[in-house]
C-alpha cells in the first residue's frame, strides 16, 4: 500500500517529490545551530522580535529562546550599544529593498549580561515575505569579533610606540648633532679669534709706518676674522635671547648690502627652549644667505610667532624668486634641504611659496616640544 501510495505521488505532476529519509526537521537544525560559536538567529522585522536565537545568543545576553521573544523590541533596546541603535534600525529598513538573494552586512556594538561591549560583524538575508512581497522574516549568522579587534588595536598600539619611539631616538639624535656642530662652531671660533686674530694682530704690529697699503689689509683681515667667529658663535643668542640675535644678525647680515628689513617678534615665554632657538637662528641666518647670494632683494621681513604650542617662523624677500625644484635637485639647495630635514625631525612643517619676479616667502610651523 505504501509503495502504490509513494509511486501515485510520483505520478502525480501537480505534486512535489517528498525526501522524507533526508528531511532535517527543528530539533535537528537547533542542535546543529546550537554546537557552532557562531550566533545565529531569525528575526520578524514587522513585529521587531527575534522568534529563534541559538545557544551563543543564549550564553552572550543571559537570556532563552522564550525570554528573547517575549522582550520583542526591548531585547535589541537592552542589548544593543546606546550609539549604534540609529545605525542599526537603520539598518533594518535596507533590508525591506534586498533581493532575495542578497546578503547585508554590519558591523555595530553589543552589551552583554554583565555589562560589557562587543563589536558584532552580521550578514543578514531575506527568508520570508508576505503574499504581496513584503519583507516578514531576516535570518542571519553574527561572529563576535572583538578579540580580533582588541587584538589589531594592541597590534597598532605597538606600531604607534614604536613609531614615537623612532621620533624620540630621532629628536636625540639631532640634539646631538646639533650640540656638536654648535661645539665645533665655538671651537673653530676660538681657535680663529685666539691664534689668528692674535697672529694677525701680531704681523700688523711689526709693520711700519709706511706701509699703510699691507697694515690696511691686515686690518681687514682682523675685521673678518672678527667677523666669521662672530658669526660662528653669536654670543647674543645664548646673553640676550633669540630676538636680540636675529635683530643684529638682519642688522650685520643686511645694512652692509643696504636691504631694509623688519623683524615681528611675538613668543609668551620669556626664552625658548635653548636647542629651538639654536634651531631657529640657524635657519634664519641660511636663508639670509641665500637672499644675498641670489634673490637681488631689496626688503625682507621675518616673522616669529607663538600660537598655542607651536611656533610659526617665516621669511619673505622681494627679490627675483626662487625656483621650488630646487629642492630635488641632488647638486644642488644643500642649505634648503638641511632647513627641511631639520623641521621634519622635529614634527614641523616647512612650505615654500615664490614665482618669478615676485618675491619668496618660506613658511614653518615647529612644535614647541619639538626640540627638546
């Protein structure tokens, strides 16, 4: 009978063919649901309640199947995280607009039985619709990912570290370097002032009257050495203050060639941290130089500003420009390219803006933290 009965449905052709020995019915699909560590669950998006959750969403939240679906739109108020809620109702209407066989995916926070947060990823799909097509029933899977998040935060942690690191190694590093070159500044000045200026001084004393034409020139030979150690060691910087050293430097540096200068000076401390103000002077004086070698200037105007905990530096001539690819010739703009290494390791920023016939203006910005 139930072979005859089996072959009518066969023959039947306005009837499906029933597998019965291969049909997975609720109990079976549950246990299966409930052995993975992945949340799974079915939710009625017309009435805002989960009707199935498996063992994970259990054991996450502290609650069963019956209390799950008997909270309705509360369960997700409870548990999902205060800042995500917008997003994730959100969320909901999209899925009103999915094929069936499109998959949505999110990524938003949970709370969990004892109060602590969860980054949850989900990939959600369309499982029923009403007669008119409508979007009733979602099914979809969620994976618990914080620990792979922690684990990249802790991973980056570790980059940033070493990356500040690397800074300070770096700042300690060009502190050295520049408290040698200072030192070899002063040691060459001494030596300039102490033995050839005395030897000079010495040679002139022994000249005669009458020769005025080699006593004149060794007179200026005195003066330039007078002059270069000077230059090599400004004693005002480390007396007086930045201010004062940039003033006589504009004042030694341009009078001579008869460029019109002017200094704006705004800082709230009294004295900069002394590697800055070394830092500072030096540049100033490198773009002088190159004012005089080649922009034909006839005005400059320096500027040093304090605004907040940075310090805002900048010089601008009115002279024939310069030509920004300077910076990446090879041969060429040593000066320059020390200016620009020297404010990278020290955080800053360092802008060139020039066109021919117009002047050039170089602008920086340096942490005031940045030189210590």
């Amino acid at each position: 009978m139930h072979k005859e009965k089996d072959l009518q449905v066969v023959e039947n052709p306005s009837n499906k063919i029933l597998i019965e020995d291969f049909e997975l019915d609720a109990v079976v699909f549950s246990k299966i649901a409930d052995a993975v560590p992945d949340m799974i669950y079915v939710t009625d998006i017309q009435q805002m309640r989960k009707i199935y959750t498996n063992a994970a969403i259990h054991h996450l939240f502290g609650l069963n199947q019956n209390q799950i679906e008997q909270l309705g739109l509360r369960f997700f108020e409870k548990t999902i995280h205060p800042a995500d809620q917008e997003m994730y109702f959100k969320s909901l209407e999209r899925l009103k607009y999915l094929e069936d066989d499109e998959l949505d995916e999110l990524t938003y926070r949970v709370i969990d039985k004892n109060g602590n947060t969860h980054w949850i990823a989900t990939r959600r799909k369309l499982l029923k619709r009403d007669y008119l097509g409508i979007p009733l029933q979602i099914v979809g899977i969620s994976q618990n990912i914080t620990p792979q998040l922690e684990l990249q935060q802790e991973k980056q942690r570790l980059i940033d570290e070493q990356a500040k690191a690397e800074v300070v190694q770096q700042q300690l590093l060009f502190k050295a370097i520049i408290d040698a070159q200072e030192e070899e500044r002063r040691n060459i000045a001494e030596n300039l002032h102490n033995e050839i200026g005395q030897l000079l001084f010495a040679a002139q004393l022994k000249l005669g009257v009458e020769e005025t034409e080699s006593r004149a020139l060794l007179q200026k030979a005195i003066k330039k050495v007078r002059e270069v150690s000077f230059e090599l060691t400004p004693v005002l910087l480390s007396d007086m203050g930045l201010e004062e050293a940039l003033k006589d430097l504009l004042e030694r540096k341009l009078d001579p060639h008869h460029i019109s200068f002017n200094l704006s000076f705004t800082i709230k401390e009294f004295r900069l941290n002394r590697n800055l103000e070394v830092i500072v002077y030096r540049i100033i004086q490198e773009l002088l130089n190159n004012t005089l070698k080649h922009a034909k200037a006839t005005h400059v105007n320096v500027l040093i500003m304090q605004k907040d905990d940075e310090l805002y530096v900048s010089k601008t001539d009115n002279g024939l420009g310069l030509d920004k690819n300077i910076l990446l010739d090879t041969k060429k703009g040593f000066g320059l390219k020390s200016i620009v290494n020297r404010i990278h390791i020290l955080n800053g920023v360092f802008e060139i803006f020039s066109s021919p016939d117009k002047g050039t203006k170089v602008l920086m910005n340096i942490p005031l933290n940045g030189a210590e």
